[in-house]
C-alpha cells in the first residue's frame, strides 16, 4: 500500500553517488527527511556532509542514483558559512528583506521567534556568532520552509549557546511542523529532539536514535576507542528558554534578565 502524500518524505535520497574529478565524495547513500521529524547527520570533516545537503537541496547532481522532493516542497535554507562585507553597511533588517519578505509585521515576528527581535536595527557585523546564527535561522524560517535544512547550525558558538539553538530548533520543528535536516560535525552535542542519527563518512556508516548510534561498532570505528567514549548525546531539560543575548524567556515570550546567565558566543 503506498503511503499517503501526508506520510510520503519530504526529500529522499536514494542510492546517492557523488564524484568530483574522478574521486567519489559519496557512496550509495539513502535517507529521507519526514514530516515534523528531525534527521542529524554527523561524521568527521570531509564525510560529505554538505555536499549531501547540496544533493538533496538540488544545488549538485549526483553521479548516480536520484533524490525525489515533494511536489511544491518549500525549503528554509541555513548554510555553513556566510560572509558579509565588514565595510557593507547593513542592519538585521535590511539582510532579511534581501529574502524577499518586506512586511515589517513579518520580520519582527519571525526574529522574535528566535530569540533575537533586539537585533533588528543593529549592523550585522557587529552581532555575536550565536546572534548571528539566530538571524540566518530567522532568514530561513521567512519562506515558510516544509522542511528546514541547517548546516553547521551551531558554527561559531560555544557550548552554553549550542544546547540553546538545538532547544531552539526542537521547537521550532514542533511550531512550524516541518521536517529538518541537520548537518553537524561538532559530535560531542546530538540535539535531544533528534529522532534519527546518521553517521556519514562518504556512506552512510550507521543510523538509528541517537542512543543506539552512540553504541554502534561503527561508530566507535568511524571516532577511534579514545574518543568515541567521551562523545555524548545531549539531553537538555529546561522549564524556560533563553534569547540571543542570554535573557530567560518564559512560555509566554517575557524576558527575565538573569546577570549571571549567558549564552557566551564567541565573536568574530
């Protein structure tokens, strides 16, 4: 019986080969991102990570087999790294009209929605590297994504500010009901809401719950005997949340400043 379109994937990829100049990048790789479900993909630098996320993004062909995409499947996009000129002068507001959205109604909530509506007016060069990866969130969150598609979500942020994002985007999955595809190497930190695990190294090594993966044989394979025991999976219990700048936010988005709360973003 086939699945209903409710239930069919988001994005599926299928038998996916990747060859750059000879040499294969990616290997026989299948996944598929549901609805409302949260799929992780870790792995070393160099596993293919992104270049996978380009494969099912449509930005890069494969070599061989075939990704299917839902029929009108609208993607929020988040990439690894994005350079703004420094001598550019551009606010928060600004940036996100670039995607296309206008309404200032819009942009305010959508900012706020991540923690982050005290930014709107200020240079985009001078936030924080946790600041900063809650306005690309922002921005991908603008085109009302199906699925949500982050790479290296928690780039230039510290350990405090990760657990915060990952909490974040947990909710995020619940509120927009989209389905979200992670990619990450910082492997000491699996998302509590993840509900799939893949391990990649130009194939796909393991998958499953973050639990099972982390006793995987391959998985110590993939990070050596003295490393993989000291990785962790996350599991972050919080009654409240907290923006950009380190605020607590209650459930019904009020501020409580907390002077010896912070998220700890690194800068530059």
């Amino acid at each position: 019986m086939s699945p209903s379109a409710s239930d069919a994937p988001l994005v599926a990829a299928h038998g996916v080969c990747v060859e750059f100049d000879g040499r294969e990048v990616l290997h026989n790789v299948s996944l598929a991102v549901q609805p409302g479900r949260v799929v992780t993909l870790i792995g070393p630098n160099g596993a293919g990570k992104s270049t996978l996320a380009r494969v099912l993004l449509g930005l890069t062909q494969p070599t061989h087999g075939r990704v299917e995409r839902r029929a009108n499947l609208r993607i929020g996009y988040m990439p690894q790294s994005l350079t703004i000129d420094r001598d550019l002068p551009m606010t928060v507001r600004r940036f996100l009209q670039l995607s296309g959205v206008k309404d200032a109604a819009t942009l305010e909530r959508t900012l706020e929605e991540v923690g982050a509506a005290y930014t709107m007016g200020q240079p985009v060069q001078v936030l924080s590297g946790g600041e900063f990866q809650r306005v690309l969130l922002a921005r991908a969150l603008l085109r009302n994504p199906d699925l949500l598609v982050l790479d290296e979500p928690v780039r230039s942020v510290d350990v405090t500010g990760q657990a915060e994002l990952y909490d974040l985007i947990g909710k995020l999955r619940q509120t927009h009901h989209c389905g979200v595809l992670m990619v990450s190497h910082d492997l000491h930190l699996v998302m509590a809401a993840t509900d799939e695990v893949i391990c990649l190294n130009q194939h796909v090594c393991c998958a499953g719950t973050p639990e099972s993966v982390g006793r995987h044989p391959e998985y110590f394979a993939m990070f050596g005997p003295t490393v993989a025991p000291s990785l962790a999976v996350y599991a972050h219990a919080h009654d409240h949340a907290h923006d950009a700048a380190g605020h607590v936010v209650d459930a019904d988005g009020h501020n409580h400043h907390h002077p010896h709360e912070h998220l700890g973003d690194s800068h530059g």
